[in-house]
C-alpha cells in the first residue's frame, strides 16, 4: 500500500484522479455483477459491448455531481454517491436470486411487508456479498487517509464540462446502438431484462422511475371518456358461457384454496419412487373436479398479490410493483362486490398480518365482508409458525369455526404459506425426504409441498364431514413459481430434461381444478390463466359478465381465446411461444425466424394482441378508471 502511494501520490492527491478511480471501480464492478448475477440473454458482439460500455456513462455522470462541491466535501459527496450505487446493485443482485427480476421503484415502496421478508431475504445473502462494499471501504480508506493530500478547490468548469460531454455522448451512443439492436426499446418496455442488458442498471434505474411517475400521474389525467375505449374492446372480445356449464353452481357457496408456490410438474411427480403431492394427485383424477393441465400465472413482482389482483378483477397486475399497494385505493368492481347483489358473504383467511401486502386496505376496496387474519388465529406456538404466517395444518383446522360462523352463501378465500420459499421446515413434520441436487431451495421444495398436500387433504376431510361439500364450489389455483429460473442446473436434473425456452415457458404452469357438486369433471386441455378464472367462475354461478371489464375470457366458452399473456409482453399459445422476445415453434421448440414467414406474421400477430391487451388493461388500473364506470345493479 505503501508504494501504491509512492508511485501513484500524485494521481490521489488530485481529486480528478479519486474520480477517474471511483469511476473506474464502479464501471468494472457493475459490468462484473451484470454478466455473472444476471441471465440477461447476451446474445452476439453488439450485446456483449453494450453490456460492457453501459456501466461507464453512468458511472461518470453520477459521480460528477461531486464537481459541484468544494473542500472535503466533494470527496464525502462522492463517497456517499457511489455507496448508493453499490447499494442499489447489491441490493437487485440479492433479490434476483429468488424472483429472476429486478427491483422497482413501486416495490421499494412496499416498506410494510419487509419485516416479514427478513427470513427470506436473510437466505438469499452470500458470504461473497461483502465484495460488493470492498471497494467502497478502499474510497473511504483514501478520503480519511492522511497520507493523501485532499484538493480543496472545485474542480475547474472545463474539465467538469468536458468529463460530462463525454458521459453524454457515451450514453447517447449506448442507447442508439441499443435501440438499432432493439427497436423501441424504451417504448415497449414491458421486460426489464431488455433495459438492463441495453441500458445497464443504472439507466434502469432512471428509466423506472419515469415510469412509476408517469403512471402516477395518469389518475389525475383520466376522465370518463378514457372508459369508453375500454369497454369497447373488452365487449368485443367477450365470450359467452358455454350453456352446459353456465349456472351449474348457482347459489352454491365458493371456496378458493391458494396453493402457495405449486407448479404444475409436481402433478404425478415422484421424487425417488415417491409421489410428493398424492392427494392433489387424486384430485385431478376425480370426475366431478375439472383440471387444467395448460393453465399458467401470470404474476409479476407482485408474486401472490398479482395473483389475488387476477383472480379477483379479471385485470392484470402492474409491470412494476403491486396494485395492492400502489392501487390499493382505487375503485374495483372485484368479485366480492359483484356477488353482494346475490346475497353472497364475502371473507378471506390468512394466518399473517393483515398489513402484509396491503390487504387490510385493498380487500375493503375489493369489497370483503371479512377478513380472517392473524389477529383471529393463536400464533403463540412457534412449532406452528411459517415463515409468513401459521402453517397450513392449524391454518385449516382454526379456520373451521371461522367459516362456520359465515351466513351462505359465501365466497371465500384460504391463503396457505407452508409452501412458501425458502421452504424451510422443522423435520419433525416432514413426511418425505429432500430432493439431493445441492440446491439448497430446490431441495427444501418438495418436503413443504407434501405438507401443504396433507393440509389440504385434511380440510377436505372437514367439509365433507360437515356438508360443505354437497353445496360449495371449489377452486385450487396456483399462486406462481416456486422454482425460478436461477434453479436450472437442478430443474433439469429433476425434470430429466434440459430447460429450454419453451421447457421454462411450460414450468410456469400451476394447477387449477374447479369442483362443483353433480358437475362432469375430467382433465380439460384449454390454455388460459389466472387473468381468465374470474368470468369462468362467474359464469359457474349463473352470473353473466358481459357488461363489465374483465381482461380473461371464460376458460369454458368455445369462444376463449387461447393466448397467455405475461406481465412482460411474452405469451404462450397451443402453437407459438413468445420467450424473451423470440417466437418459438410450441411442436418442435425451435425458434421461428424471418424465413418462416406465414408462421413469423401469426407470432408477430400474437404479439400485438398481447401487448393490446396488457396496455388497456394498465389504463385500467393506473388511471383508475372503474370509477367512471356505471353498470346497472342486478334487477
């Protein structure tokens, strides 16, 4: 170290020189952490550059807002600049591990659910995380050092004005390579992967919170004029009910059963010769239950709350943050509301904070009669607890005189959380081994999902023993992944194939099974997702849903469309795939190029659909229009 301020005393002793370092350790760092920490798609020469040079506009830019400072204090300002830098890339780098996304202005917001977090955010840190902050402790080394002479005076305005042209130009010419890479980049920004890779995390960073403010600013914006193309296009994408299915609940009471984290593979899947999940096996094998075998989420960040926002508005979440906690005070005509006009009892069961996720507030705005939540349950025996509430088997068993105390008909939600990453479980109530990739979370996956299935299995016992189950239907969702696609080495490992495009498109099927008393059951084909499942149980019900602005169409009506959309504008269909932006034939899951022009033009089809679709539905939610929509009351 000593001759490190031998040899280059000079450099450190200027405060251009700090800079030039700072910049340097920023640039190399945040170029390091975006091609390691990140699966972003490098594809090619062009992509490879970009990633490299988009640190460095940024670095350069950042930092020299320090310019501005005189003394000592440009060099604290500096230190303080790239410390929150560091932090914020540290920071997506642990919360990529788990939700393969990045973070958004939106979900920073959602202070009130990271107590809750902890646990989970706790798992996913490295011993290696403490590299992220060496570098900052060398910049304070140096700032406090006395063996370095501090520069006092401004750096002069020439030299500021020609380091910040260069950073300019530097970015300007990233984002125009960019967008000849990827036409309208920033404006068809529905996947953040794309800004990142292009822009780098930083411009990311800038880039999200123009959109955050933009769509704020849309309620205040929005008139009631804004409604009528709205229902314009969702009345002419309406499907009618099939007859053979419509009204075959009526006046049943409904119970939704929110399986926490299950995908669809675990339907039949043995781990070591052992089914891990026999009783929702049995279940789709039941012929009064229908199960969808093509049936996906379609969540966001919002993870769980995104699919409650589906399931219960017809309406997609946001692409960054959650509705509930942003949109949390908006009008919605959500399920509860809508059966209110036929004598329904509305409650939700959660063994976890009411604040968590905001759902205090917004199951209010959705309309609820009740919310059943930690406070109506005994959390005191820490053997019961999960890591986001009471686990399943006291969950069910202390919700039963919950449920019993409802006047019916009543619509009814159960939120699980045994099932829940990073499925953590005391081994004394664990009835099948782990799986042995050497993935930790993976591994942990398969002995909280047997426990979730003896829970349920245990509530089915209850309402058929006392009656329920001769008068209610039952809906079984999958939330969203459990497994995302940082876990591939183990998935393919698992599944016995590699994880390809359209592999991984299919891994984010969850299971949906529907049972109503009397109703002919079997295994139904059909491609939809959670945006589709509130008109196909209204229709269930006998409730017409012609008049109001649903986004999914009836899973039962010969008129559904089967195309998928995802939060990030790819989609799923029974024969074209959209993954991270390539179209991929669904029979062979090759990719579909330019040369396969009738195949090509039906993708690029799909595409507009699907981003149709998604933007209307956002005008929905971030102007709030629901509040100028009048529909008339049932007579």
């Amino acid at each position: 170290m000593k001759g490190l301020f031998k040899k280059g005393g000079a450099i450190f002793n200027s405060f251009l020189g700090f800079y030039l370092l700072a910049v340097l350790m920023l640039w190399l760092k945040t170029y390091y952490t975006q091609s390691t920490q990140f699966d972003l798609g490098v594809e090619g020469d062009l992509q490879q550059f970009l990633l490299f040079i988009n640190p460095l506009g940024s670095a350069l830019l950042f930092l020299a807002i320090s310019f501005l400072f005189k003394g000592t204090r440009k060099y604290t300002v500096l230190i303080v600049i790239y410390t929150a830098m560091t932090f914020l890339l540290f920071a997506n780098a642990v919360h990529y591990r788990f939700f393969s996304d990045f973070i958004t202005l939106p979900s920073v917001m959602q202070t009130q659910n990271f107590g809750d977090l902890g646990g989970s955010v706790i798992t996913l840190l490295n011993v290696t995380d403490i590299l992220f902050f060496v570098d900052v402790a060398l910049l304070v080394y140096l700032r406090y050092s006395k063996k370095v002479q501090k520069q006092l005076t401004r750096v002069g305005w020439k030299k500021s004005f020609a380091i910040v042209a260069v950073a300019l130009s530097i970015s300007a010419a990233n984002l125009q390579l960019a967008e000849a890479d990827r036409p309208q980049l920033l404006s068809r920004g529905f996947d953040r992967n794309y800004i990142v890779k292009y822009l780098g995390m930083y411009n990311y960073a800038i880039y999200d919170t123009v959109k955050t403010a933009e769509a704020s600013s849309e309620r205040a914006k929005a008139d009631s004029d804004d409604i009528v193309e709205v229902v314009n296009y969702t009345k002419g994408h309406y499907a009618a009910p099939n007859e053979k299915y419509f009204g075959i609940a009526k006046d049943m009471n409904v119970i939704y059963i929110h399986l926490e984290s299950v995908q669809n593979f675990l339907i039949d899947y043995e781990l070591n010769g052992v089914e891990v999940m026999p009783f929702l096996n049995s279940l789709t094998k039941d012929p009064n239950f229908l199960y969808f075998d093509h049936f996906y989420h379609q969540t966001a960040q919002g993870k769980t709350a995104d699919a409650e926002f589906m399931l219960e508005n017809s309406l997609y979440g946001l692409p960054q943050g959650s509705a509930f906690i942003t949109k949390g005070q908006n009008t919605y005509e959500a399920a509860p509301n809508m059966l209110k006009d036929y004598g329904y009892t509305s409650a939700v069961f959660h063994g976890n904070k009411g604040t968590f996720w905001n759902r205090n507030v917004i199951y209010n705005q959705f309309g609820y009669d009740e919310f059943f939540d930690a406070d109506s349950y005994d959390t005191s025996d820490p053997k019961n607890m999960a890591e986001y509430g009471l686990l399943d088997k006291p969950f069910f068993e202390q919700s039963i005189p919950l449920i019993e105390s409802l006047p019916q008909p009543f619509y009814t939600k159960f939120i699980t959380v045994a099932h829940h990453f990073p499925y953590k479980m005391d081994q004394e109530l664990t009835t099948i081994e782990k799986a042995t990739t050497g993935d930790t979370s993976v591994d942990n996956y398969f002995q909280t999902a047997r426990y979730a299935d003896e829970a349920l299995a245990q509530f089915f016992a209850y309402l058929k023993e006392s009656g329920l189950y001769d008068n209610t239907m039952i809906v079984m969702y999958g939330d969203h992944y459990g497994i995302s696609n940082n876990h591939n080495r183990a998935m393919s490992e698992l599944i016995g194939q590699e994880v390809t495009p359209v592999v991984h498109a299919d891994l984010q099927q969850v299971p949906l099974l529907i049972y109503v008393p009397g109703m002919e059951g079997g295994v139904n084909h059909t491609y939809g997702g959670q945006i589709d499942l509130l008109p196909t149980v209204m229709h269930l019900l006998g409730v017409e849903t012609q008049d109001r602005i649903y986004f999914g169409t009836d899973l039962l009506s010969e008129d559904h469309q089967q195309i998928v959309p995802f939060r990030n504008s790819d989609f799923v269909s029974p024969t074209i795939y959209a993954v991270d932006g390539k179209f991929y034939d669904k029979s062979t899951g090759l990719e579909i190029d330019e040369t396969q022009a009738e195949l090509f033009e039906e993708a690029k089809s799909l595409q507009g659909i699907v981003e149709e679709r998604l933007s209307y539905s956002d005008k929905v939610v971030n102007g709030d229009l629901l509040r100028f929509h009048v529909t008339e009351p049932k007579n």
